[in-house]
C-alpha cells in the first residue's frame, strides 16, 4: 500500500504572520490516481499545493515523493521531483510562441527551438491534444493556453501533476475534453491532483476526493461512496441547502431597451448580430448560450466598454456615446461584473480599501476648509493662513483630490464581513486573495454601488458552493428592490432556478427570450446549438416564448392565447 503513494504531505502547516493558511494537513495521492481537493475559499487548497510545487516552504511538516523526503524550495526543486503545478492564472509570455513557453528555463534546450516544437507536438498526440507550437500565446484560446501549460510540465517531466480549477474558463465541451485527457494521463500511470469546486465534475473525474476547512485536513473519501451533499457538509462543517429560490417581484417597466444590436470581436468578426431585448427592473434576464458565441462582447457593449451599432434606451432615449457620469444623471446607475475579475474588473496590487474607492472616490474626499483669519491674529500669523487657504483652494480645484480613506476602509470591512473574505485585512493586495475571494470582493464592490442595473458575467465561477449560494441570494435581494440584473451563466440548471427569463445566443443570434419556469434544459440546449430558433419558427407546443423576444404584436397575441389555453386545460 505504501509502494503505491506517490505524494504523502505529513503534518504541514503555513503561516502568514498571525494567520494559519494551513495546520497540520495531512495528503496523500496514489500512484494511477485522480484526487479532488475540496474547500471553501481560503480553506488553504491552493497554499498546500504551492508547497508542493516549490513556490511556498512549510512552516512545519514533512513532504515525502515516492516514499522519500523531499526537500522543495522553488518550482526547480518540484521538478526534480517530477511534480509540475498548472495555475488557476496562467503563467505564460504572451509575446513567446507555445514551444518557446514549453522550454522557458530550460538552458540546455534554449536554441533548440525544432526539437521542442517536436517533442511537445509527440506529447500532445499521445494524450490527445492539439497543440501548435509556433501559435503565440496572445492569439490563443483559454484552452490552447491551458495546454501549453499541461505540456510545460510533461515536458519537464512531470508524474505528478497539479491542477488549480482547471475548468473555470472552459466551455463543457472543453471540460469533456480535458477529462478525457486526464484519464489518458491516469492510466499512464500519473498522479493528479485536481482543485475544483464543482461538486459535478468532482463526482465525474475523480477517484477520492479530500476536504480541507479553514487550513486543516478534515478528511477524505472515496468519490464512488459519497455525494454533493455529504460533501458539502464536509466542506462547511454544517448542512447546507442546496436549493436556488427564484423570488416572486413585481415586474416594472424596462429600465434599458436594447434594440438592433451589433458588436465586433477584437478580431473584427461580427460577435453579436441584431440582438433586441429589455432588461427590466425586478427581473433577472439569464443568457445561454456555447461559450464564445458573444456574450462577453454583449456584456461590453452594455457597459458602453465596446463600440456597437444599434441602439440602448434609456425612457425613450439613447444613452449611447454618453459619459458615465451623465448616463447616472438620467437615472441609470450601472454595476458590470465582467469575466476577467483580475484583468478588468480590479487592480491586482491595489487593496481591497482602495479597490472600494475606484467607484467612490469622490464621495469620500477631504472637505478641505479654509482657515478663519482672526482680528487678534498677529502679522505673522495672519499671512501663514492665507498661504494655507490659498493652497486649500488650489486643491479644491484638482481632479484628483486628496481623498479620506476612513469610509472606504469601514465599508471594505463591513463587506469582508457581509461576504466572509478571508483575509488578513482590508489593505492586503486583492492578488494575494484566493481567486473565490477576488470575486467577492468584485461583487461586493459592484453592489455595494446600490445600482439599479447590473450586468453579470459567470459572478460564481471559482467560488466554492456556500460561497455560490451567497452570491445568488444577493443578486435576488437586488431583484427585489427593484433592480434589473443581466445573468450571464453557464449552469443552465442554475439559471433555470434562478433567472425570471432567459434568451438564447447562437453565434450571436438571438434565438429567443422564453420563460424560465416553462422551457426544459433540453430545449435551451436546442436554441443554444441552433436548431431552433422560436423568433422564426412557431413550435406546436408551448416553451414559455416571452414577449421580449422579436415577435410582432400580433404574433405575440398569438401566443398569449396558446399559454392560456395550455394553462387552462392543465388546471382542468
């Protein structure tokens, strides 16, 4: 039994300062084995895993590698031992090619740029990979980039591989493809390693799955002898409901109208073609659709982060083209949670405090005040307080004025506290967050703005399921007061529970808004894959077709009477 560990972490524990990443963990992985490595965020998962892949040295505990102590102190040291860690963020030159990646500090290998193209492309065949070597990392995919970085460490060798939400950023038949890969490496013999929180994927790909909660070990059990819940529990420590409540509101009149929308990609292809909808104020809008079939491009365009043609409406007016400022004046407050939270959505060296003030700096700036000159004040004295006052009045003049921290820090620490960050404070750099932290303190930032309109894309993604949950039930606190939120996702069980309406992309094509409680998952999938399409095609039975979508008015009536009457014979 022990001839077949490869990977044994005994009694490791890691400090920052006063807090405890990890206390006394215990991990082992099987040689021919797939473990799935469980927590909340801040549980510790990716801490434990940098200490085996170099970039971290315990505080305390041993690290043994086929059954022998290994000493690791830098990703160099993890290689020796055949280990190889593939990163939540990835670590690649975007100006260097896929081989010239692969080979990135290897110095005996440096000019020897043919033999790498043609060993990574061997390892790419063998697991089944596409892979070209001289594609730049700049025009790739998530995926293509994620396979660089899985070949990276094959290439150096690797038996024991690492992987930190690996699917976060992939569509599902990208996942479908990725596990395929992964079983290949397993019955090669390979140890992986696999931190996710998607309990789904955690039942389908692993052997044993291991749980830490707040830095320590709670356990581990085998995947074909446990479920979702139990392993949430574990996680957790309490049970937790995993049920989504879709709120009941009043539904108010549009807040934006989108109308004839067209939006380029970055490379010039049209990503979203004539698309027409409302967003509406104590609604939940959901989009499905294929990853990459314009969502990100229409969440942008909305933001006003994009240039479109068409039209968005604000009470009959177009608020394209304005400025922020005077698109809220109109009425529109808007919060944009966009998909890239590190490269977009926050400053990575900034701290949460000053992250909170990126949106507010303005209402918390120093009322700086004149000084009063006093009769009594002597000569000196006097001419002192004019020279302050004339630099007081210089500085209320500046578009950057000197700004009073005090309340970004109070608010920062109400939402740490609100949305359980773990962190050491509200000045540590959100970087140094785990990646379901970053994404709350985004959230946090975006509805603590009080919006009326917020446009979402994938807001849980990387967030462990309490942490899910949380948001969700945010984002219906935000629907009952009265807010119009525009749901990107890509768990159509989850928008089916959650969303008051979804509408269908399709290559960027609007295949139709239909209701949530009456549309199936199946025929979402059929809308999103294009065979069907209810804004051309009049279906025999009822889907939920809602009004939203581009039907005439006619046609509309046409429809409401179908509903009634299925309604109808269904009371019957």
């Amino acid at each position: 039994m022990v001839e077949n560990v490869a990977l044994d972490v005994r009694n490791v524990s890691k400090y920052f300062g006063k807090v405890a990443a990890n206390k006394n963990v215990n991990l082992s992985v099987k040689k021919g084995e797939i473990l799935s490595l469980l927590g909340e965020n801040g549980s510790g998962k990716t801490t434990l895993m940098n200490m085996i892949s170099g970039i971290y040295y315990p505080d305390e505990g041993h690290i043994y590698v086929n059954g022998e102590e290994a000493v690791i102190r830098s990703p160099e040291d993890a290689f020796r031992y055949k280990i190889g860690m593939i990163h939540q963020h990835f670590k690649l030159v975007d100006v260097f090619s896929a081989a010239q990646n692969i080979v990135l500090g290897l110095k005996h290998e440096k000019y020897r740029l043919k033999s790498v193209s043609s060993k990574a492309y061997e390892i790419a065949v063998k697991y089944g990979f596409t892979l070209d070597p001289d594609k730049k990392v700049y025009n790739m995919s998530v995926s293509e980039k994620q396979t660089v970085e899985i070949i990276k460490v094959l290439y150096r060798g690797a038996d024991i591989l690492i992987l930190d939400e690996p699917t976060a950023v992939l569509t599902p038949q990208e996942i479908d493809k990725l596990f395929a890969v992964l079983r290949k490496m397993k019955e090669d013999g390979k140890s992986i390693i696999i931190i996710t929180h998607k309990l789904n994927e955690v039942m389908a790909i692993s052997d044993r799955v291991a749980v830490l909660r707040k830095g320590e070990y709670i356990g581990s059990v085998d995947t074909k002898e446990t479920n979702e819940q139990q392993l949430t529990e574990m996680m957790v420590g309490k049970k937790v409901d995993l049920k989504i409540e879709r709120t009941k509101t009043e539904i108010k009149k549009p807040l934006l109208e989108i109308r004839n929308l067209e939006v380029n990609s970055d490379d010039g292809t049209k990503a979203i073609d004539d698309v027409s909808f409302y967003i509406r104020g104590g609604e939940i809008l959901g989009v499905a659709g294929v990853a990459g079939c314009g969502q990100k491009e229409l969440c942008e365009a909305i933001a006003g982060l994009r240039p479109l043609k068409g039209a968005i409406m604000h009470k009959g007016e177009s608020i394209v083209g304005l400025p922020p400022k005077t698109i809220i004046e109109k009425g529109v407050s808007m919060s944009f949670i966009p998909e890239d939270r590190l490269g977009m959505g926050l400053c990575p060296s900034f701290s949460i405090t000053d992250n909170m003030m990126l949106k507010s700096y303005e209402k918390g700036k120093y009322n700086l005040k004149e000084m009063p000159i006093g009769e009594n004040d002597g000569k000196a004295k006097k001419g002192a307080k004019k020279v302050v006052n004339s630099v007081v009045r210089f500085i209320d003049k500046l578009p950057c004025p000197f700004v009073d921290r005090k309340d970004a820090r109070k608010r920062s620490n109400d939402l740490i506290e609100r949305l359980e960050i773990v962190t050491p404070s509200s000045e540590t750099p959100v970087r140094k967050l785990s990646g379901g932290n970053v994404q709350k303190v985004l959230v946090g930032r975006e509805i603590e703005s009080a919006p009326n309109v917020i446009i979402t894309a994938y807001p849980v993604r990387g967030l462990d399921i309490n942490s899910s949950y949380l948001i969700y039930n945010i984002l219906n606190e935000q629907k009952e007061k009265g807010t119009g939120v525009l749901f990107i996702g890509e768990d159509l069980d989850v928008m089916l529970a959650l969303c008051d309406k979804i509408m269908v992309l399709c290559h960027g094509k609007n295949m139709g808004i239909v209701h949530a409680d009456k549309v199936t998952k199946e025929e979402l999938g059929l809308m999103m894959t294009g065979s069907l399409n209810i804004t051309e095609t009049k279906k025999e039975k009822n889907i939920g077709i809602a009004k939203d979508s581009n039907l005439t008015e006619e046609e509309w009536a046409e429809v409401q009477k179908e509903q009634t009457e299925e309604e109808s014979a269904n009371e019957e």
